[in-house]
C-alpha cells in the first residue's frame, strides 16, 4: 500500500456513520492489529508518513469502541495484556503509549469488573520501581485508580463536571482549554478549519452532559447484571430538565465516598445508586428491570475557546474574565472600578519597565466619611437576605465604624502573604536544588553555573513542599511555529511579573501549557511575493525536540500539524462531507493524558542602540536570536569564501564576545574575545539528542572564524553572553525567528537567564533582614532562580 493510499484509507473514517447510535461490535483480532499499528517502533523516522499516520490511527482506535460499551471493554483487556507482555519483553518504549491509551479507555468504559481494576492498578504500581518517567507516569495513574477502584465512575463524573462546568457544590473545580493561534501560521482556510473544528465540537447541551454523567455512575457501580442502559436512557431523557435534582444526588454520592475514604464500605454506594436507578425508572412509569446490555457515555471534549493572537489579544486579561465569570464574584459583585481593575483595565497596570508612567492626581481621599452626602456605601444590591433583616441599630453602628475605613486601594508593594504565596508556587513548579540562572536583579541571570541537564516531568517524588490545590485549571493550548512559543515565553515572563507587584491568579489559578508545532505553508513563489528570504533553518524547533524526547508527542501531536493543512485541503474538495472533530478531538486526548511537563529555559536579552537618545530595550526569548550585519546579508556564502581565500580575512565586522563558557564538568570559564563576523545564530533548543544541553549554543554563519590569530569553535556553549560592535557598523537582532520581533541599529546585547519574579521578592524581603550573610541562604537554596517555561508532553524526556 502506497503512503498515499494510506491516507486515503485512514481519512475514509471521517465519513463512517453510526447505525442506531452504536457502531458494530468490532473483533479483538481488529482491535489487536489497531493496537500494533499506533505503536511506535524503533525504526520510526520523525516525518516519516507512517509514523505520522500514528496520530490519525490513534484516534480511529478510540472512534471505533467509544460508541460501544462491549468494544470499550475489550480494548481495556488486550491493553492490559499488552503491557504485561512489555514488561515481560522489557520493551519499554511501547509502555507509555499503552499505557495512556489504556486509561483513556477506561474512563470511558462503561463497566469495569473489579478483577480487571486490580490488575491495571497492580501494573501501575509496579511502575514506581522503574526510572524517571515511568515513575512519574505510574504514580500519577496509581493514585487516580486507587480512588477509581472503589468509586466507579468518579473519573468520568469529575472530568465532566470540571470541563464542561456544571453546577457542582461537592467538587468546585473548573477547567478550560484557551487555544491561541498565531495569525500568520492560521491564515485563510487554516484558520477556518480550526474555528469550524472547535465549534463543532462544543455544541453540546449541558443536559445532555447530565444524562450522561448519570448513565454512566449508574452503570459502572452497578453493571450488566443490574441496570438495562437504554431503558435508563429513556427514562433520563423522558425527564427533561428535571433531571438536575438527579445529578445532584449522583455527585453527593461519588463525593461522600471519597470523604469516607478507606473507612467507607464500596456496597453503600451501590445500594444507594441502586435506589437512585430504580427511583428514575418509576418515576417515568418504567418497570424497573435487572439486566440488559449497557449504554454508551462517551466523553465530550471540553470546553474550548478559540483566539487568533493578535497584537490585541491579552491572554492574561482573558483567563481574568474567565475566573470572575466562574468564580463566587458572580454572587458578589464587584463595582466597575474594582471590575476594571481586576482585569487590567488600569494603563500602568501590565507595562513593561521601559515605558514610561504618568501619574494622575486624584481628588479622592479614600475614606468613607469624605464621600458626597448622597452616596450610600452600603447600596441595598450588594446585600443578601439575612443582613436586610438586621437590625437599625445594628446597622447604623456598622456604618458608623465603617466611615472611617479606607477604602480597597492599589497595593503598591505585595504583602508578606502574597510574597509567600508566589514563592510557594515557584517551589512548587520548580523545586529543581540550586542551578538556575542565578545573579543580579532587573530580571537579569548569571553569577552561577548552569544545570546542563534539561528538567522534564512532574516534581511529585522529590518536592517536599506539598502542592497547593487549586480550584481552576486552565490549560494553554499554542499553535504554530517558534513565533508563537517566544510570544507565549514574553506572555508568561510579564504575568509572573505583574502577579509579583499585584497577586489575584497566582493564589487561584493553575496554569498548564501545551504546544502544537504548525509550520506555515509555503509555495514556491511565497518568498517572491513578499520579497522575503527564506527563513534560516527549522521553523519548529522545539516541536522537533520534543518529538525527539516523546515518541507518542511526535506521534500524536508532531503529526496533527502535518495533518491541518491536509484536513483544510479535503474540505476545500468536498465541502459537503460530515465534519468529525478530529482536532479537537486530538487536543483533548493532549490536554487530559499529556501531564509531564519538560521545561525550558527563558532568556532576557538588553538591547543598546547606537542612537543615544533612544533608550535601551529588555525582551525575553525562548528558542532562537539571530544577530547579523545587513550589508553582508545578501552576499553568498560562496562569495564570503572567496573573499577569505583572496585576502585572508573573513568578510563582516568585528565584535567583542565576552561569555561564560560551559562545560560538563561544571567549572564554568570567563572567555573574552574580538572576531570578525557577518552574523550569529544563538539557539537554546538543541538540534540533536547528542547535544541536549541547557544552554546556550553559539553558532557563527562562517564555517571558520579568526579570534586574532587563531582559529575559533564553530559552536560555543554558554549561559551567557555579551555582544558589541566594535566598527561603525550597526547590528540586527530577530528574537525566535519573529520578523515582528526584529530590532535594527543595535550596538550591543547582553544575555543571561530570566531570573523568576518569585525568586526576586524572595530575594529582596531577605535583603531587609538581613546583612552579610550567605546570599543562598534560607528558601533560596530550594528555589530554582531562572524562569522556565513548561510545556506538557505524554513522557517528559524519555531516555
């Protein structure tokens, strides 16, 4: 069969229909094969189109027995003996995909027996004595079906009420996806795709999701041999909105036995959904019936919003609207000034150091008793039904003490509290010992020698700071090239900044990123048109090396890029065919099971101009500065070499280096040096695993480079590194690849790791306490000093 072919075949899946909502039982011999295909195999190139098929045949997997409880079942058995098998075998590259997918089934499965659970939990546990990051895999799965073992159904009831959120009083927690899309990857009918793919896949009724959620808790306690599924389903349906009281008591249920714990007995739970199951039959004039084939529940994708980042688009500004919409604010409101606040209303309220503030005078004196006669501060609006029943006097002697508050102000310094707060979050994220970028203030690194080991997976098995549980997840979603990382780096690098001046999300939001490579595409009179070089290497680094580290990424998501512009393609050829949201679909698998993060290091960057007058520039960047010299741009590499066979010298200006050169030993060494170059590629992304270091790589666009009279590196590693013009000539600099992002007349640039905003208030509430003593001393020894950015993936780094 051709590559083609192939393809042809897999996409066929788009149009297959259901018969009578259920799809036909599918034979474990098919189920098995599916299971051999997605894995990945040793042989495996990264672009290879079977291995980028994987991702597709991953999806028609789950396709193929969502809509059937008894293939659901069937798939969790022949996983769990695959896995077996691999551990027999020691193949432990097949591990982690199986054992994602396993999971992801059994969420979805309508009834597991308890042997069955035992015997997934006993492999999980079994995990715990394998290396980083089986461990990390296994241990997050061991404890998710510990609880799942004597609460069927908890899983999927939790995971529904979260994404989609529905009212839940006994588990407030709360998740959204944000996907942000660089507008010059998702451009005319990619762009198109994506929106049509999301919205298609959240337009589902949230009593649709209640149904559901109580189908399912039902059928997981109690089973074929006491729940007939289509019978409950009619009878859920029949019900119509009344229906919530249900859900209600569903959730109370799931909820008490999980407070009970190991003290509770698993039989309570089943008699009192055995009452509930029997109550919903009667109540819609239903015999209630003992056995019967089961139903299907299947999962929902959870709730998405799709944005186009635009130089408009404030994503911080975003998640504030979307914790106040779903916050207790919405019982308390709060008044337009406070409201504009809160979401960043205010001009100084996310400006960057360099820009200039303007203060306002204010009349106001900010206490109560100065207020007009005419304004009331205690508005009847704002008051529930209890305080209305207070008494006169009782009132009056609160107003009477309240006029002499002050009312909320802008903190100008953050509290001991908050300080305390941000710090344990940046524990928490990043509990690595020491390391880091370390050094002075403004958000500028270096002093220390750098950990040359990049930090992957979650910090469970080593923190000993317990991790602060919060009631929002929201889960940030990139898509497109470097561009968008470094926009994402920049994005993060200012709300740990802001939240250091000013907490509000910190303390209630857990934030989690992911990241889909999608490279523009290109034609061949692309460049012509725009009168554009092509751009210097991979557009997708960091896509590139993070399906190098994670196989199943490279299968699943590396593969979802290459398969966008294919989809936009297909729909643009057969507007009419049913639309399945595979992307979403994708996504969702992504954001559910893709919970080992691999960090990567953000970098600041100062920029001086020649100009005197114009001030100098702090940026940050994640994967890529390139720093040339115009007028040797356009001269060929060719050239540049018969230039240098002719006269000796290498065309370009001369600059002065002054770096902190790394090595595997650890002794880091002061280099200083003037070389003559036209140009330089800093990369902090490694192209190869040979070379996966966390550190800057230095590379010249000349093959060979004179430092006096001697032969320079090609490659120089560093953490950091000062750059500057040493002739008339001025200097370029592109951070990630970003033309947006291009800085012109430059004379100098300096670069070191982004030191965390949590490090920095640690560091100076120390700074007043304490005089002479060790500047590591006390938390900061636990804290890690430079800002990574994580991006989940389904391993981590597997090695």
């Amino acid at each position: 069969m051709t590559n083609r072919d192939h393809w042809d075949s897999s996409s066929s899946i788009f149009s297959m229909e259901p018969t009578a909502h259920c799809y036909p039982a599918v034979p474990e011999s098919e189920l098995y094969r599916s299971i051999q295909a997605v894995l990945p195999r040793e042989t495996d190139n990264q672009l290879s189109p079977d291995c980028l098929n994987k991702g597709m045949l991953r999806w028609t997997l789950h396709k193929k027995v969502q809509n059937n409880p008894a293939n659901s079942l069937s798939l969790v058995w022949l996983l769990i003996k695959e896995l077996e098998k691999a551990e027999r075998w020691d193949s432990r590259r097949f591990i982690i995909p199986l054992l994602h997918t396993l999971m992801y089934a059994i969420i979805q499965t309508a009834y597991i027996p308890d042997e069955l659970y035992k015997r997934v939990y006993d492999f999980c546990k079994r995990l715990l004595t394998y290396p980083h990051p089986y461990c990390s895999v296994g241990l997050s799965y061991t404890r998710q079906l510990k609880t799942e073992c004597s609460i069927p159904g908890l899983m999927y009831q939790r995971m529904v009420t979260a994404e989609q959120r529905l009212k839940n009083e006994h588990y407030p927690f709360q998740d959204r996806v944000f996907v942000l899309a660089d507008p010059e990857v998702f451009s005319g009918s990619l762009g198109m795709v994506l929106l049509g793919d999301i919205e298609t896949s959240g337009s589902v009724d949230p009593f649709n999701h209640m149904c559901s959620v109580i189908q399912h808790s039902i059928q997981a306690a109690l089973g074929e041999e006491q729940c007939h599924g289509p019978r409950l389903a009619q009878a859920l349906k029949d019900m119509g909105q009344d229906v919530e009281s249900h859900f209600q008591e569903v959730l109370a249920a799931l909820e008490q036995s999980v407070e009970e714990g190991s003290k509770g007995d698993g039989g309570v739970l089943r008699r009192r959904l055995q009452q509930l199951y029997s109550k919903i039959l009667s109540e819609t004039d239903s015999e209630p019936l003992s056995s019967g084939r089961l139903c299907d529940c299947p999962l929902p994708n959870p709730e998405m919003s799709f944005h186009m980042w635009t130089e408009e688009l404030d994503i911080w500004r975003e998640l504030a609207k979307w914790f106040r919409s779903s916050s207790i604010t919405e019982q308390f409101p709060l008044s337009p000034e406070q409201e504009d606040f809160e979401l960043g209303e205010s001009p100084n309220d996310l400006m960057p150091s360099d820009m200039t503030r303007f203060s306002v005078m204010s009349n106001d004196s900010g206490i109560e008793r100065d207020l007009p006669s005419s304004t009331d501060p205690f508005p009847l609006s704002s008051l529930d039904t209890a305080s209305m029943s207070t008494s006169w006097e009782q009132c009056k002697s609160e107003q009477d003490a309240a006029r002499l508050f002050r009312r909320g102000g802008i903190k100008m310094k953050p509290s001991v509290k908050d300080s305390m707060v941000l710090m344990q979050d940046t524990l928490e994220e990043h509990p690595s010992l020491g390391g880091g970028g370390g050094g002075g203030g403004g958000g500028r690194g270096g002093g220390r020698g750098v950990t040359l080991q990049r930090r992957a997976g979650t910090s469970e098995m080593q923190n000993p700071f317990p991790k602060q549980q919060r009631q929002f997840t929201a889960r940030i979603v990139a898509m497109g090239d470097d561009r968008v990382l470094g926009r994402l780096a920049k994005a993060y690098y200012f709300f740990r900044k802001r939240e250091a001046r000013r907490l509000f999300l910190t303390m209630k939001v857990n934030l989690q990123f992911y990241y889909i490579p999608v490279c523009r595409p290109t034609t061949p009179n692309t460049s012509i048109k725009e009168n554009l070089l092509p751009p210097k290497g991979n557009p997708c680094t960091l896509g590139s090396y993070l399906s190098m580290v994670d196989p199943w990424y490279n299968s699943n998501i590396q593969s979802l890029g290459s398969m966008i512009p294919k989809l936009a393609k297909m729909q643009h050829m057969n507007p009419g065919r049913p639309k399945e949201p595979f992307v979403s679909d994708v996504i969702s698998y992504y954001v559910r099971t893709g919970q080992q993060p691999v960090y990567f290091t953000i970098y600041f960057v100062k920029i001086t101009f020649t100009k005197m007058t114009k001030d100098p520039v702090e940026e940050v960047f994640l994967t890529h500065l390139e720093m040339e010299f115009p007028e040797f741009r356009q001269i060929s590499a060719s050239v540049r070499d018969k230039h240098k066979k002719n006269s000796g010298e290498v065309c370009g200006a001369v600059v002065s280096m002054n770096y902190k050169k790394v090595t595997l030993s650890g002794r880091d060494v002061d280099k200083g040096i003037s070389v003559r170059t036209s140009g330089t590629q800093i990369s902090a992304i490694p192209s190869n695993e040979a070379e996966d270091l966390n550190c800057l790589t230095l590379t010249f666009n000349e093959s060979q480079t004179k430092s006096k009279n001697n032969m320079m590196e090609s490659k120089i590693r560093m953490s950091n590194i000062k750059i500057r013009t040493l002739e008339s000539r001025s200097f370029t600099v592109t951070l990630d690849r970003d033309c947006r992002r291009t800085f012109r007349d430059v004379q100098s640039i300096e670069i070191c790791p982004c030191l965390d905003p949590g490090y920095s208030v640690q560091k100076t509430m120390r700074s007043k306490f304490s005089l002479g003593e060790d500047k590591d001393a006390g938390l900061s020894k636990y804290m890690s000093k430079g800002l990574p950015l994580p991006i989940n993936t389904f391993a981590g780094i597997v090695t």
